[in-house]
C-alpha cells in the first residue's frame, strides 16, 4: 500500500500540504482531483522522491516499483515495439546475461517463465495497437512520429512494464476518444494500485475505485466513482455551512448577553462566564465557494438552413483521397460528434468544412454571411507567449478599448490578474479559454472545436457544457472526454475507410463496439412482436412505481433526519467523536441506499411507460 504520513511542503513560501495523510490500499485504482494549482503533479514528484519533504513520510512496501510515464518521450531510432519491450527492464537484463553456470541459468530461465517473458512481444503489441498504433507503425523507428504520438509510446512503455504503483498524471490529454477508451478499459483491469491525476469524468466513474481529493492543503480518500464522491461531498458542504450558521446564531446570542449585562454587578460573573465560552468555542468555518468558472459565447444572428451542404465531395492533400463521396448538410441548430481513430480524416473533414481545404471533387456550398469559429490544441500552442491575454485580443478588436476587451476575458473566466499576465506564465487551462475566446470572437454561426477540453479542469469542462447547450449556433466536437460528447452532441458521424456515415447507435455503442476490437456488430434478427401488456400487468407496475417510490420518500427523511442531527454542533464535543463516526457512518449508508432506490424507481417509471405506450 502507499502510505502518506502527515507530510508538510511549501513552494516559494507557499504552503501546499499541511500535515496531510492517506492511505491507498494495495490494489486500488484511485483518482487524485483537487482544483488546479493545489498541487497535484507536486504530490507525485514528492511520492517519486523527485522533491524532498519538509515534515512527515512517503513510503511503499518494500521492493515495490513505482512507475510513470517520462516528460522526456523517446525519439530514437529504435522501433516502437523495441521501446516498448525495454520498458521492462528486468526482463531485458535478464536476456541480455550471458552465462555458463547451469544453476544460474535455470534461474533466469525460472524468472523468465514467472513474469511471462515469452509473450511479451503480445502483450507489448496489443497496448500498442490499444494506444492507436498499426502493425507497421510499431516497426517504425520513434524519431518518425512527432511529440504527441512519442507521449503514446513512452505510455505503453509504462503499462507494459506494470509496476507495482503506477502514476498516471493526465494521460488522455495526448489521447483520441478511442485510445481513451481503450486506455479506461485496461487501467480497469490493472492488477497493481494505480493513482491517476485526471479531469476526465467518465474516466474517473468507470476506471477508478476511489477517489483521493487534494483541498486546503489536506488530503482526504474517498470510496467510489467520482460521482458518488461529488454527492458526498456536496452533502459535507451542506453540513458544514449548517453547523457554520448555528454555530454564528450561538455566538451572537451570547455576545448580545455579554454585551447586556457585562455593566451590571449582579450579571457581571455570568457575562464574564459568556465571554470565556467565546473564547474556547472553536470557530466552524463556511466552505468557500469557488470562484464560478464561466464561458460566454456571443449569439450569432439566425441564417436560413442549410449553413453547410456537401454534395459528392472528395478532400485531400496534394492530390491523394482521404474522404469521398461526402453528401452532407449541417444545420444551425446541429450539435455533430465526429467519431473515427486518429488518422481516418477526423481533421481533414473539420478543415474542409472550415474552409481550410478546398474540395478535389463535387461540391460544397456555404450561407452567404456564414461565420465559422475552428479550436484546435495548435492554435494554443501557437500563442505569443511574451504577450498578454489583453494584447492578444486588442490586437484582434482595437477599436473596442481596454473596458470592453477586460470583460470579454472575464467573461472565459480570464480575471484583471490574468488579463495582464504574459501567456508563457498562464496554466494550460487558462491558455485554452484565451483560445477558445480568439475562436469566438466573431460570434460564429458554426464552431468546431478539436480536443477543447485538454488542460481544462471538471468545473471548466462543466461550465463549457453549459455555454455550448446555451450557445445558439451550430456545433462540431472532436474530443475524447466522453461526458462532454453524450451532454452536448446529438448527432454521430463515423469518420472511417475514408467515409463519413452517420453512426445510428449511442456513445455506449461505440464504446462497446470499440472495447469489442472493431467488430462490426451481427446483424440482428427483428425482433418478434411482443404481446401488448396485459390490464394486471400494468396495475403491478404501477404498484411496483409506488412501491418503489415511498422507498425514496423513507429514505428521503431518513436522510433528513441525519443531516439535522450532523448539523447540531454539540455532536463534535470531544467525547461525542466515536458516536459522530457511528453517525456518519449511517449517514454514508442512507445516501448509498438512496441512490440505489432512485435507480430503481426510474427503472419502474420507465417500464410502467413502455407498457402503457404499448398497451
């Protein structure tokens, strides 16, 4: 297990963690979140001894191998298949010990067998082609593929390898939707602890079994998906501003006594008794609310549909198809998912449909006054790092003035102390909403955003899925965060075999289609027509719906009642600690409950439904 004994650190002066402690149980895969800059990346630094504590202790069992994925990505002439296999580094020492002696040579024979040596070259192969890598791609040497695609090596390096404790700090932000998806399945199936640093919620719901939360410079562990973390927590803040408020109400009683009495003799020893209670009463803080992260997108004027239409069209690159026969139309009101593995032309449909590349063959055709917003993780990139955010966008809106551009800013959650500070030294995150400011500006009729969420935490990720349901234009999204593509997109396009086809099924179909290896699915017989429901039938289901639901409304003032007896604050007193764990512990209980109960009464509701649609 990872044990984290009460450790103390500071950063300039700064501290990060103040007698923090936790505890991973070997095994576990868990997620480490906190809002950015509370040093999250420093905590793996510190647990890979790479910085040194000031107080306190970071320790594994011993002779357990700790891993993670190298900021220096190879770039040499070996293959990728080759890179990879070294990663396993005791398997590769022991293939490359020459020997005579037969004891010693039974030895490594013996410990070849043990860590499964001889399928290596498989199971190397497989996380490879996992990550988005052909058969002949990984005979390539590594030199040949850029700094993305080496992040992808240098990760299949440390997954094969499989240490005992694997640190994972943002992985999929140099992933695909379908390297993520695959990356989610096998971290699933790790068989050593994982700690993963990710923003990704369907990653963190699906992939993890804990969650370890990093705030106020404490550390806290969580049991389950991030969503039952997210309740919990609420409930916690709930609580706590509870207990805060009371507590305030107590407080201003007794100083209005004191305040009274404190002049008359005959009161003056109870004044002064009160006065000694304000003193010792220890003060419950009200959680602070963060400072609500927020995307304004400008509102485009209506055009008439539609704004794009594609007839017969053929796109490519000097000459060589990447996609034919493309026979599309999108609406100002569409919202477009474009679904298909890195290289099928994912990129190549969003430059055409930009008017970044012009068409080989047939025809496309564009709204006359049609203004199209492009996002892409290069153009972030690309970003005058010695300028400001302010520079940036007087430059794009001089006539404006310095008023009109500070509340644009503001309003991508860009501060007055962002706005004046050089790019070079914004987070990554606040470097994708001054792109995602630039790429909006015009107030686009049309916006297609690749990869948007890269660098962006949950709550950015959140207010994005806001701003995009709220925006009035038409969307493109090329992204791997899979919570973002099932809240914003209702429309599929399979970008694939250099086609573009629209995809009849869900995001839960892909994904399984996908995890399945890319077989297409079997054809299904038709279903046989099912008898309609019988009058009996129904009145069970009904019975069944409010059976279901006065299970909710128990358990709803079960709920209630704990949370007003946690919200008392005699029940932290001293000697009260082992009964106010009993009742959090119910507390805990009741919510788990709760929400099993409310899956199962959405699931009576919605066959009651079927039924009498059917009868």
């Amino acid at each position: 297990m990872l044990r984290i004994d009460d450790i103390t650190y500071s950063v300039e002066g700064r501290p990060l963690f103040e007698g923090a402690s936790a505890v991973i149980p070997e095994g576990h895969k868990v997620g480490l979140v906190g809002r950015n800059g509370t040093g999250k990346t420093t905590l793996f630094r510190l647990i890979k001894a790479e910085l040194t504590l000031e107080g306190g202790s970071i320790s594994l069992p011993r002779g357990a191998r700790m891993g993670g994925v190298s900021q220096e990505v190879p770039g040499s002439e070996v293959s990728l298949i080759d890179t990879v296999l070294e990663a396993d580094t005791e398997r590769a020492a022991l293939l490359a010990e020459h020997t005579e002696d037969p004891a010693r040579i039974a030895e490594i024979q013996t410990r070849l067998t043990d860590i499964d040596a001889w399928s290596a070259e498989g199971r190397a192969s497989a996380i490879l082609k996992g990550l988005g890598f052909t058969d002949a791609e990984q005979r390539m040497p590594c030199s040949a593929f850029s700094g993305g695609w080496r992040m992808r090596v240098a990760l299949a390096g440390v997954l094969f390898a499989q240490p005992d404790l694997l640190l994972l700090d943002e992985p999929t932000n140099y992933l695909d939707l379908e390297g993520a998806l695959w990356l989610e399945s096998y971290l699933a199936r790790y068989p050593h602890t994982v700690l993963i640093v990710s923003h990704d919620r369907g990653l963190l719901n699906r992939a993890v079994g804990g969650i370890l939360h990093l705030d106020e410079r404490k550390l806290a562990y969580y049991t389950g998906t991030y969503d039952q973390f997210a309740r919990q927590r609420a409930q916690q803040r709930a609580i706590q501003a509870a207990q805060a408020k009371k507590q305030d109400a107590r407080r201003a009683h007794l100083q209005s006594f004191v305040d009274r009495f404190k002049a008359k003799a005959s009161k003056a020893k109870q004044a002064q008794s009160r006065v000694k209670m304000l003193e010792k009463m220890e003060t419950i803080r009200a959680p602070e609310d963060a400072a609500r992260t927020v995307f304004t997108f400008p509102e485009p004027e209506e055009l008439s549909p539609p704004i794009i239409r594609v007839e017969n069209g053929t796109v490519g690159y000097d000459g060589a198809e990447v996609l034919g026969r493309l026979d599309l139309r999108i609406d100002q009101d569409d919202r477009i998912a474009l679904l298909g593995r890195n290289g099928e032309g994912k990129s190549t449909l969003s430059k055409l449909l930009s008017d970044r590349l012009e068409t080989m063959a047939g025809r496309i055709t564009r709204a006359s006054k049609l203004r199209i917003g492009y996002f892409a993780q290069h153009q972030v990139d690309e970003l005058r790092i010695e300028e400001t955010p302010l520079q940036h966008l007087m430059r794009e809106r001089p006539e404006a003035g310095q008023a009109k551009a500070r509340a644009r800013l503001a309003g991508f959650g860009l501060g007055a102390a962002q706005a004046e500070t050089e790019v070079g030294r914004l987070s990554g995150g606040q470097k994708a909403r001054l792109s995602l400011l630039l790429a909006t500006i015009d107030a686009p009729h049309l916006l297609i955003l690749d990869e948007p969420t890269n660098h962006l935490d949950i709550e950015s990720r959140e207010a994005l899925v806001e701003a995009l349901t709220a925006y009035s234009g038409a969307v493109i999204l090329v992204s791997h965060d899979m919570h973002l593509l099932e809240l914003v997109a209702d429309r599929l396009w399979l970008v694939k075999d250099g086609r573009v086809t629209p995809y009849g099924e869900d995001l839960a179909a892909y994904r399984r289609f996908l995890l399945a290896g890319d077989k297409p699915p079997k054809a299904e017989k038709p279903a046989p027509k099912r008898p309609k429901p019988s009058r009996e039938a129904i009145l069970e289901m009904r019975a069944e719906v409010r059976k279901c639901e006065a299970r909710v409304e128990k358990l709803e003032e079960m709920r209630e009642k704990l949370a007003k007896k946690l919200a008392d604050p005699a029940m932290y007193e001293a000697e009260k600690i082992g009964e106010t764990e009993v009742w959090q512990k119910k507390y805990a209980e009741v919510m788990d409950g709760l929400g099993r109960a409310e899956t199962l009464w959405l699931s009576a509701q919605e066959k009651l439904e079927r039924a009498e649609t059917a009868a």
